[in-house]
C-alpha cells in the first residue's frame, strides 16, 4: 500500500501562473514533509519541509500547506518559471522522539511551465 | 565539487553478472541510503547504513547487497543482475546530527542496464 500518494503524473502551467502539486499520505504517524525537485539526468535536489506542527512554510516563490486533518499537502508556486519545470517528489517520515525515520517517496509529478 | 558522488554514472551489463556500484561523500554525514527509480514508480529504498556497523534492509533488498567501508563509502552491488534491476539507482546521506526531520542529499544517479 503507497503511504505517500501523488496522484497526478503530470501537470502543465503557464509562465507567470500558479503551480499547484499535491501529495496525500495514509499514515497519520507522519510528522515531517520534504518535498524534492528533480531535474533530467541530476539527482533529486531538496526544496522545501514542513513538520506537523505547522500549516504553512513559506520560502520565495515556494510555499508548503499541509492539512493533518486531511492528510494533504501542496506545494504552491507563485509565480511559475520555465525553469520549474522538473519532477516534484513528496515524502515524509517519522521523526517522534528524534529517531529521524527513513524518507517515503510519493511517485512524483511532473511539471511543465510553458513559455 | 560534487558533495555525494556516484561511480560509475552509466553501465549496460548482461544478466549474471556481478556489478558494483559506488558512492562517496565529503559532507560528513553518517547515514548513507540507495535507492532505485523506475518509471512511475518514485523512489524506493533499498538499503541504509547509520554508520560503518550499522547496515539496514529497505523496502527491495532482495538481490542486492551492500558494504559500508568507511563513514564516506556506500557501495551497493548486484550479484547476480537480472533485467528487472534495469533502473536509475541514487545514493543519499543525511546528518545524524540534523535535528528534526530527514532532510537526504542525492547523488546524481547511476543509470544501469541489465541486457
């Protein structure tokens, strides 16, 4: 069973419009979230994280919702560049106590920002 | 300089045979993961090592194995490779001392071939 979902393979945007991804998890012992962004033939490169016990963080372009009650997180970004174009992962983990649990990878999303 | 290396970055084997691939790091870090990524399917992890004695199965160990040989060295090798391990396969690490959360930096990934 996928604990980490990325629901939409793809998604195609205009430059200068919002991008939004979005990523569901099943395991409500998930309290902290990175997503990754991943470009043709480099290795994923981290982006932004957000631990459960905030609803927003925030770094330039790049911002991270996440809704516990949910188990939704997005990732926001405002305003999209060609050069966002990449594969997005999301992943969590488990980190109560400070164990700093392994990373689990949703399938990815692939962003297009057109010209 | 590349923090996380990977050697070699692309190899075409038959099946049978035996391959290693490598990975070094310079950040310091005492966790080292691989993973495989194929097509639609994300990032899966195969082994991790919290230090030089400590090695872990992953979510798809099975026909590979690994070697820590010492805090900056990570190999992981096929010993008999079949044409399913055909993958992109990624090295990480990540400081034990990072505090809250899991945040990995990748490798920039070895494209393998089983013909």
């Amino acid at each position: 069973d996928q604990q980490v979902k990325q629901n939409s393979p793809s998604l195609s945007v205009q430059e200068g419009r919002i991008s939004i991804l979005n990523c569901d998890y099943t395991n409500s012992m998930f309290d902290y979230f990175l997503w990754y962004k991943k470009y043709p033939a480099e290795g994923p490169t981290f982006l932004i994280s957000i631990s459960s016990i905030k609803d927003k963080n925030e770094d330039g372009r790049f911002t991270v919702f996440l809704n516990k009650s949910a188990k939704h997180l997005s990732l926001h970004i405002v305003p999209s560049q060609p050069g966002d174009s990449a594969v997005y992962f999301c992943a969590a983990s488990i980190n109560y106590g400070g164990s700093q649990g392994n990373l689990i990878f949703g399938k990815g999303t692939k962003l297009s920002v057109k010209p | 300089d590349a923090d996380v290396t990977q050697t070699p970055r692309n190899r075409i084997t038959k099946t049978g045979k035996r391959i290693m691939l490598e990975c070094s790091q310079t950040k310091g870090h005492d966790r080292m993961y691989w993973y495989r990524q194929d097509p639609g399917l994300g990032l899966r992890l195969i082994y991790y090592s919290f230090d030089v004695k400590d090695i872990n199965k992953g979510e798809i160990s099975d026909g590979y194995s690994v070697s820590r040989q010492a805090q900056a060295k990570f190999s992981l090798s096929l010993e008999s490779a079949i044409p399913n391990q055909t993958a992109l396969y990624f090295c990480a690490t990540s400081d034990l001392a990072g505090g809250f959360g899991n945040e990995q930096f990748f490798g920039p990934g070895t494209r393998l071939t089983v013909l």
